[in-house]
C-alpha cells in the first residue's frame, strides 16, 4: 500500500509560499511539489542564475527573489519584498563546512541555518496566514545547544558537530515558535521535517575525504530529493498535520514515505528553548514578538 505523495497534495491555487534554498535538492522538489499543486512559489535564492535555471524545469507559477541567510541584510532586504504568503519553507542550509562566519560575524552554520531563518521568520510571521515549517535532519540527535559558546570561538571546531548543533536549535525553535502561537491565540502552526537519508547537493560541501563516502551513499542507499522533500511537503499542505509536528520517512526514520516521528528529549526542553530564543533574538537584532492573528 502506497504512502502520502504529491498526488495528496491538495489544491493550492491561490496560495503563495516561500522556500529558501530553492536551487536544488530538497528546495527545488519542495518548489516544484507546491507549484505544481497550483501555489505561486517564491524561490528565495542566493544564486539567481542557478535559480532561474530550476524554475524553467517547474510547471507552475514562480518568482525568483534574493536571499542570502549568511548575512542579515539580506534577510531583512528580501523580508520587505514581501506583502503576504501562506507558508513559509525554511529549508536552506550548509552541512558540515570548514570553520567559517558568515557576514555578521555567526559561525557559518549555525548563522545560516539557524539564526537566519529565525531572523527571516521573526521579520515575516505578521504576513504569513498558515505555516512556518523548519527542515530539520536526523543529525539533531547528537547536537548539543552550548548557549555559552553558540559560534565555536572557544570550542574545538567540529563540523558535524556544529551540524547537529544548528539542525536541534531548528527543532526547538519551531517548539517554541508553537508554544507561543498558541499562547498568543494564533492558529497559525509552526512545524518540522526531515528527509531522512537525501542524496542532495548539501551533501556535497564537506570539502573532505568523507565527501567520497558521502557519495558512495548517496549513490547506493540514499533516497532521492523528491522522496525526501514528502515530509516537508506533509507539513507544508496536509490537512491531518498538527501543531508542532515533526515529520520524516517512515522506515526508521531514513527512507519512505511521511509520518510524524520523534525528537529527542533535548529538543522539548522548554527552558533552553526560550533562552536560545532570546539569545537570536540578541543575535539577530530581531525582536520576534508574536501577535495574534
């Protein structure tokens, strides 16, 4: 018996969403799954060129905008092109780059994948009617959120450490983003996905000998991009979604079709989430009050 795929998605005619990272991998499947369901899709890209070239292989409705999450200018730049959408994607991300920072001074992964797309969602959350949906990764399960320390300047530099650092803030943040819209008596939802194991470009910036095993992988056992773009997809549109829910593939969280799933303990703490909310919030410059609707 088959499982939820983009034939269950319902009709979006009328609907906008944003997608970050929409270039290729799972960006450029989650696009294509909501255009050709009938939505305007805004592809919020850093590479234009590499952006136009997607869009020409989608049918449906597109707009290409810049977005580059590694520098809050942008963000906040590409957020005041913005009137109204439906959901907002936040899929973009690198995975397991040399130490770097990003142009405000973040380490690079957790100033992109997080800490931009907090400070996109804090600057959109007024003009979005539905959904906020995180893409988080399995990884998250050995991330550990040092508040004191979030940039790696006095921690021994890991990437995939850093990695999974980025990809639990994720989590807890789209947990609290819940907890506040529902306190704040909004029916908008806040939820997440993961692809599993996805053989997508991000694999492929590690800039080291384990890219060779990384595409051994990809090539042999990983699932492909538009498989791994179902959960995110689910969260985005599936009327049975709930608040909160976290959504990945069904055999043993690495490959299939979408279910909700679990996180680890560390993701509900409460207490840590609110303190890294406040921590981004000093980060970003972006005072992410949440009103309701």
């Amino acid at each position: 018996m088959g499982g939820w795929n983009t034939s269950n998605i319902p009709d979006l005619t009328g609907k906008t969403y944003i997608v970050t990272g929409a270039t290729s991998g799972l960006g450029a499947s989650t696009a294509r799954g909501l255009a050709e369901a009938g939505a305007m899709v805004i592809m919020a890209c850093r590479n234009e060129i590499k952006a136009h070239e997607v869009a020409k292989t989608i049918r449906g409705k597109t707009q290409i905008r810049v977005l580059d999450l590694a520098d809050l200018a942008s963000v906040r730049a590409f957020a005041d092109t913005v009137d109204h959408a439906h959901g907002l994607i936040n899929n973009a991300g690198v995975m397991a780059v040399p130490y770097g920072h990003t142009a405000d001074g973040f380490e690079t992964q957790i100033g992109t994948n997080f800490l931009g797309h907090f400070a996109l969602t804090g600057l959109l959350l007024d003009r979005i009617s539905e959904r906020v949906v995180n893409v988080s990764s399995i990884t998250h399960y050995i991330g550990r959120i040092d508040l004191e320390d979030l940039n790696w300047e006095r921690r021994a530099y890991s990437r995939f450490g850093a990695y999974a650092q980025t990809k639990l803030a994720v989590l807890m943040f789209t947990y609290e983003l819940q907890r506040r819209l529902l306190a704040a008596g909004s029916a908008k939802l806040a939820l997440a996905a993961h692809p599993g194991y996805a053989a997508t470009e991000i694999n492929s910036k590690t800039q080291n000998l384990l890219e060779q095993i990384i595409d051994l992988g990809n090539r042999l056992i990983a699932q492909n991009a538009d498989m791994g773009a179902l959960p995110t997809l689910f969260a985005a549109t599936a009327p049975e979604a709930e608040p909160a829910g976290y959504y990945g593939p069904a055999h043993f969280n690495w490959s299939g079709h979408p279910v909700r799933v679990s996180s680890n303990a560390a993701s509900h703490d409460e207490k840590v989430a609110a303190q890294l909310w406040e921590l981004a919030e000093r980060f970003t410059g972006v005072d992410f009050t949440v009103h309701p609707d």
